[in-house]
C-alpha cells in the first residue's frame, strides 16, 4: 500500500506510487520481473513503507520462476535475516542460482557474496546448498495469492 493517495504527491513520489500500481497489477498475473521489482520497491522502502516481509515474499515468488535477480536479492535476504530467519545453506542455494543466471559485474558480485557465505559454512552445509540448488526447478507463473 502507498503512503499517499497519489494525487496528493509530489512529482517523484507520484512517479514511485504509479510505478507501484503498475508493478502490483504486472505482478499479481505472475510477471517474475514486476515481482523482483515490487520486491525491490518494499525493500528499499519507494513509495511505500518499507517492509522486509513483504519483499521476501515477492522476492520469492519472482525467484521460483527463475529470475536471477530475485533469487540473488533473496539469497541476500536469507544471509541477512531480513524478513526470513537467517540461513546460510539457504542463502547459499539461492546464491548459486542466481549465479547461474546472471551475467557481467552483477554475476562476479553474487559470486563473490556466495563464496563470502561458504567462508561461514560448514563442508556439509555447502554440501547441502549445492545439492538443494542442484534439485531446484523453476515453476511458471506464481500468481500473488
């Protein structure tokens, strides 16, 4: 939800408050990239308020479709404990993935952030992550419930 009516905004924040509109309606039919964005936009707190809980969930459902970005943001999110539990194997899976999916600069960070978070992990957790990341399949379009 907005923090304003978008009449009553200023000209950045009404461009925020459409966007929003437009990425809701685009992510609610199931679009992974409106998803990642109206993830990014609860994360980073545009043109609403912030919430952690909110992003991971669209973040989530972007990220089971395959978009790289969204799963990078919510391996970000697992290591972070920000709006889940923290945890490293998960962290590392989604990490991997979004590798996997990523190109240039963007995918040598993701790389450098998992290989950061396999520094904290036991052999087996590593383990671990890599066979879940090994398994996932993607799914195709996650309707917002």
């Amino acid at each position: 939800m907005s923090k304003f009516p978008v009449g009553h905004l200023a000209d950045g924040e009404r461009e925020q408050a459409e966007a929003l509109q437009l990425y809701r309606l685009a992510a609610e039919q199931g679009v992974a990239g409106a998803q990642c964005r109206l993830g990014v936009m609860f994360a980073q707190g545009r043109g609403v308020t912030p919430d952690p809980g909110e992003s991971v969930r669209w973040f989530r459902l972007a990220a089971e479709q395959g978009d790289a970005e969204a799963q990078g943001a919510l391996g970000l999110a697992y290591a972070e404990g920000r709006g889940v539990t923290k945890d490293f194997v998960m962290a590392h899976m989604w990490m991997t993935l979004a590798v996997a999916g990523l190109t240039g600069p963007t995918r040598d960070g993701a790389f450098r952030f998992r290989e950061s978070i396999a520094a904290m992990m036991s052999a087996e957790a590593v383990a671990k992550a890599d066979i879940l990341a090994e398994r996932w399949k993607p799914t195709s379009g996650h309707k917002a419930p």
